[in-house]
C-alpha cells in the first residue's frame, strides 16, 4: 500500500487566494483526520470523519476553512480566503476502527501564504 | 476530557545513554495510548500503542513504553540512544467516549550527541 498520500507537498500562496490541499487515504480505513501543525500550537485536529461524514470540526479555526470527503478514497481542505497565520504545515492521516485508531499519517503540505 | 502532558519539550542525551521521555494523560475511560516519532519534513509514524494488554509494551527499533495506571503515566524508554533516534516523539490518548479523536501531546524533541 501507497499509504496516506497529499498533494500538493509545497504550496506557496499570496494572501487572499484560495488554497485547496488534497488527501488520499489508506483504501479500506474509515476514518480520516485533517491536522495543522505549527510551532506555537503544535499539532491541532481541525476535523475528522468517519464513512464520509463529518463527524467533529469545533477544531476548525474559523470560517475559511473548510472539509469535505466526497468519497472513500478523497478528501480536501480548502482555506478562502487564506491569511498569512494560515501559514503550517498540514497533514492527514486515516486509520480502521478495528485496528484500536492507529493512524496513519501523510507526509504533510507545507503552505505558506505571503 | 482526555489530555496529555508531556513533560520537557527538549531532551539531550549522548550517544548509547539511557533514552527517557515522559507522558502523563487524562481519561475517564480505560484508555489507548500511543507514542508517535516524527522525522524532519515527515509525517507522525507509529513506534507502540497500549490497548489494556501487557503493561509493558515494546515498540519498533528497541523503544518501549510502561503503562502505570496509579501515576497516569506511560513514559517512553530505550536503553542505549542512537543517532538516528533524533525526531520529535509525541504522546497521544485516545478512546474517550467522545468519539474518535486522538489527543496528541506538544512533543518532545529528543536530541543525540555523538
């Protein structure tokens, strides 16, 4: 297996425009986790779902951001506007229920907004 | 709530010492405990999980944890440190009847002197 898989790695942005990072999660796991990582605040869930459905955003920051998961195999965060303080490093990971919520993360997409 | 308190955010040992990173949680239910290692420009990987089996639980390349459930702590071991054990070590908690978050703690750099 591939793995957790996020494109893009790198995303250099200008404040303002509109930032879509993409997830491809572990076939088979039903759950899936979005987490922003920052030396301040260190990792934070912003939202996980599990079959599809979200089921917990309250970490999402604020309006900008949202999540969705249209099916099993994708899912993608958008920030819109995006702002400087958006600047993070972004990671997924997925895990199965049967396998006690080990979760397995992807390498991570570090944005910058100018 | 769950929580996790992990205790230094910078540990320093020389090369073959005794490797030490300690993590207290908060949980109401029996819980499931991880400890994650994150390499430079990667994403959080699995070293051991605790699933209320075996108190002492051995993980990959020689670390293991003990779970202590009059202390609430589950700190994490490795007799004789190597250089490539330097990484970010992360403590995380979950199966709280919440749902199916992990709660991650702010990590530990762990640096290795030759």
């Amino acid at each position: 297996d591939a793995g957790v898989i996020q494109s893009p790695r790198h995303e250099v942005t200008e404040m303002g425009q509109e930032v879509t990072l993409r997830c491809k999660p572990i076939s088979g796991h039903d759950y899936l986790f979005w987490y922003r990582q920052t030396m301040m605040r260190g990792l934070e869930l912003l939202i996980y779902f599990n079959n599809n459905v979200p089921i917990d955003d309250s970490g999402m920051p604020e309006d900008r951001f949202s999540a969705k998961m249209p099916n099993a195999s994708f899912s993608t965060l958008k920030i819109q506007p995006s702002e400087p303080r958006d600047s993070a490093v972004y990671f997924c990971a997925s895990s199965l229920y049967l396998t006690e919520n080990i979760q397995y993360f992807g390498a991570g997409t570090r944005l910058s907004v100018l | 709530a769950q929580s996790v308190t992990q205790l230094g955010s910078h540990v320093s040992v020389s090369e073959g010492a005794l490797v030490l990173l300690r993590c207290n949680y908060s949980s109401s239910v029996p819980p499931y405990l991880f400890w994650y290692v994150q390499y430079p420009n990667q994403g959080l990987q699995l070293l051991l999980k605790y699933t209320s089996a075996a108190t002492l639980v051995k993980g990959i390349n020689g670390f293991e944890a003990e779970f202590k459930k009059s202390e609430t702590s589950f700190h994490l071991t490795k007799p004789s440190a190597h250089m490539s054990d330097a990484a970010e070590y992360f403590c995380a908690v979950s199966g709280d009847t919440g749902g199916f978050k992990t709660i991650f703690g702010a990590g530990t750099r762990l640096f290795v002197k030759a």
